[in-house]
C-alpha cells in the first residue's frame, strides 16, 4: 500500500484524468440491459435518536478530509457544509488519527449519527470512533481513525457526515450499534433514529453478523450505508436490506484484518427517497448490482436522484467504476459515501462527487481484496450536496 505522505496536499478533490464526454456517450448507451438480483434475495451474493423525536434533522454537516498530513487546516469549501454556517477544522494527532470540529453543533453533540467513507485510489479503511461535545459544550468533534488492510493506521483522505435527526417526509433511519456482543438489544436511544417513531433493535446472528429492524412503513426500495465505529481496523459491510414487517431489516456483516468475522460496533443508516442526512437535500443513490458488466443500469428499485433520471455505472477497468446520475447538475461540490455489499470481507473506497459535461453528477468507485487486490464487487453509493 503506497503512503500517503508526501502526496501534493494542494491536489483538485475531483480529478478527471479520463475524457468526461467519452464516459458520457457510453453511459447513454448502456439503458435498457437486463437487471440482477435484488438486496433481499437471500440467494444473492454478498447482499439513541429517541423514539419520540419524529422532526426531521435539526442540523446537519459534512466535510471533506483533504489534507492527510496536515496538524490543522480548514477542509475544502466546496466539499464541506455545517447547517450553523459556522467554521469547521480537522485536526491530525497521529498517523491516521483525525478529529473533525464542526462549530456551533455541540448542543447536538449527543445525538445523531456519523458516516465515514475513505477517499482516493487505494485500498483503506476509515472508522469513526467517537462524536460528542467540546469542553466548552459549542463544538461537536467527530473522531475519525483510517487504516491500511494490514492493520497500520495511516494518513489518509476521507469524507464525513454528521445529522442529528432523520426524516419525516421521506425514510432516513439509522442506529448506532453500540453493543457488539448482546445476542438481542435496543440500541443507544440518543443515537437512533426512527421515521416513523417506533423503535430499532438489533440482533446478533452470529460472529459479526448482524440484523437490524427498524419498524415502521415498509420501503420495498431504498440504500445502506454502514461505518466501523471504534479504533480498529475492523469494517463493515451490509449484507442486504428487506421490507419485512414490522418495517426494514438490514443485515450487516464485520470483519478483522485477517478478514475473520469479528464482532463490532458499527453506525449504520438506512435511506429511500432521501438522503443520508434526512434533510431532502439535492441528492442521489444506487446498489451497484453487476459487478462484472462493462456498462449497465443498476437495478431501477435501488436507485435515486431528487432530478428524477436514470443512473448508469461504467467499469473502467477491474474494480473501478464510474457512477453517472444524468442532469443532476451539482457540479463539483458535496459529500459521496460507499459501503461495500456482501458476505466475504472487500473495502471499497470513493472519489466524488464530481460535476460533468451536461449536468451530469458523478462519482468513482473502487473496490479491493483483503489483501488490497480490486475486485469487482458490489456497492451501495449516495451523494448529497448542501
């Protein structure tokens, strides 16, 4: 795994080293082929906010890690938000370890949830391990651990997302799956959210195999994002997602570094018609269904754009895709998170999302072995722009 130190800290976040219009013409042709098996489908392959909070999110913020081995520095404008309008700052205190202040949200500090994804070209893993208020109770810092697959932390570029609530007008719910080890529990309540009000529980499976139902309206659709919570270098992935009564349920498996299953904590948020902040912002999502086709339209059910068009994904090469949303025209601006899919232990990371030739909103995708090989692989991928 090549390090990051000494990288061009000053590099653009959205780099376009492939021709705009040449993806573009292909992604315009690559409608109507057949479509795969759906997240439910058992025989697929690798698919405490309180109960009585039913507003949607009171804050929300995202940011952008730019700078892998700066001390302190202020993320990229563009690429960052916080609702209050005020600064926000990361912080490095070691290799690969990360503090995200987000000013004037501590008061939401004890709420929420956080998504972490890393970003660039190479294989790694980024967990959050911890979100809470400064010592002054105006700041909320959002502690971000990244990794190589073999364990080491390193120095490396990454994207967060904090939001306080969930969603009311669509279906944004999440959990903080603050128990490894419990065979069967409710989650932390400051740190869960239900749309509906009702109340999430978990399940452990097995070793690192875990079931989360979140009652309420059942959404036959929809996307999983699910994010490491600790200071390993274990991850997670999502398993599949069902409409099952009494609402969602959504499988999601951990592994170690060896690539073992291992139990975990984790933060996981399950979204349809939205985003992953709840808010109802300019935003857009897929399950990427078809590792293995050059060009395709991922399955019509799982997919979203607030524009209403049709999503294409190319591959590039073996393990490296593009995502195309057509007239979504965000341009080069927001925050893009990815969750590997399935049963076996793969990390994918991200690099988006990126403006293109006729409005077009897009996102790269890159998916790696254990042992940092890629693969191609399924995913689920969301943007959102504020």
């Amino acid at each position: 795994m090549p390090s990051i130190t000494g990288v061009d800290e000053c590099r653009p976040l959205r780099r376009l080293p492939r021709s705009r219009i040449m993806r573009a013409a292909v992604l315009a042709a690559a409608g109507g082929l057949v479509l795969g098996f759906l997240p439910s489908a058992a025989s697929a392959a690798p698919l405490s906010a309180r109960p009585t909070i039913v507003a949607g999110p009171a804050v929300t913020a995202y940011a952008y890690a730019n700078k892998p081995t700066s001390h302190s520095y202020t993320p990229e404008k563009d690429y960052s938000y916080n609702s209050t309008g005020e600064t926000i700052r990361i912080t490095k205190s070691g290799p690969g370890e990360y503090t995200v202040d987000f000013d004037g949200l501590g008061a939401y500090a004890d709420q929420g949830t956080v998504d972490v994804s890393p970003e660039g070209f190479g294989a790694a893993v980024c967990s959050v391990t911890s979100w809470g208020p400064d010592s002054t109770g105006t700041i909320l810092q959002v502690g971000v651990d990244c990794y190589a697959l073999s364990g080491t932390r390193m120095n490396d570029y990454f994207e967060v997302a904090f939001t306080s609530g969930g969603s009311t007008s669509g279906t944004t719910d999440y959990v903080w799956a603050n128990d490894s080890t419990a065979k069967s529990y409710t989650p932390n309540r400051d740190h869960q959210f239900n749309s509906s009000g009702g109340t999430n529980t978990i399940e452990k499976l097995g070793k690192g195999q875990y079931e989360v139902t979140m009652p309420g309206p059942v959404a036959t659709d929809g996307t999983v994002k699910v994010t490491a919570y600790g200071t390993t270098s274990d991850a997670c992935e999502t398993d599949g997602w069902s409409a099952e009564s009494p609402g969602q349920e959504v499988d999601v498996d951990c592994f170690n570094k060896a690539g073992q299953a291992a139990n975990d904590r984790f933060t996981m948020t399950f979204t349809a018609a939205n985003d992953l902040l709840g808010d109802g912002g300019a935003s857009g999502y897929v399950w990427a269904n078809e590792p293995s086709s050059s060009s395709y339209v991922p399955d019509t059910l799982y997919q979203y754009d607030t524009v209403g068009t049709q999503a294409s994904v190319i591959m590039f090469t073996t393990g490296q895709w593009e995502v195309a949303f057509p007239s979504a025209g965000q341009g080069d601006t927001g925050d893009e998170q990815v969750t590997a899919y399935g049963s076996d232990d793969t990390h994918c990371v991200e690099d988006g999302p990126a403006g293109a030739v006729g409005g077009t909103e897009s996102g790269d995708v890159y998916c790696f072995d254990n042992s940092g090989n890629p693969v191609n692989d399924y995913y689920t991928m969301q943007w959102l722009v504020n």
